[in-house]
C-alpha cells in the first residue's frame, strides 16, 4: 500500500520539525562562539608569549652587560677530632 502525503502535518511533526530548526540555529551560535573564544585564547596567548620573549632578551640583555660577580671560594671544613 503506498502511502500519500498529508497536506496539512500533523502537530507533533511541525512541533519536531521546529525543534529541529531550533536546534541546528543554536548549534551554529555555539560552534560560532567557540571559534570567537578560540581565536580570543590564541590572541592572549600571542600576547603572553611576545611579553614572555621580550622580558627574556631584556634579562640576557641585562646579565650580559652586568654579568654575576664569581663566587666567594669556600672555607675548609675543620673536622672535630673527638677525645677517646
């Protein structure tokens, strides 16, 4: 038996099929907000990592014109001889 399509949906098939488009519009604002907060995440990143190198050239910098004064020589440990 072949079956005919309804002209007029039923009620339970407008209210899926409006779930469904429901559903696929939210999917596209948070696949769209995830890419907005990925790119905010890579910009800090940038951010941080531009700091992070500038701070190290300036220590090199700093310690290549300033270089650590050498350590002092240690003193000899005297041993303590004990009385038998």
């Amino acid at each position: 038996m072949a079956t005919r399509k309804q002209a007029d949906p039923s009620p339970e098939s407008l209210a899926r099929s409006h779930r469904q488009r429901l559903a696929a519009e939210e999917g596209v604002r948070a696949i769209a907000d995830v890419e907005r907060q990925a790119s905010a995440v890579r910009k800090n990143m940038d951010r941080l990592r531009a700091l992070r190198q500038a701070k190290e050239a300036d220590d090199a910098r700093e310690l290549a014109e300033n270089p650590p004064p050498p350590p002092k020589p240690k003193a000899a440990k005297r041993v303590k001889k004990v009385a038998e």
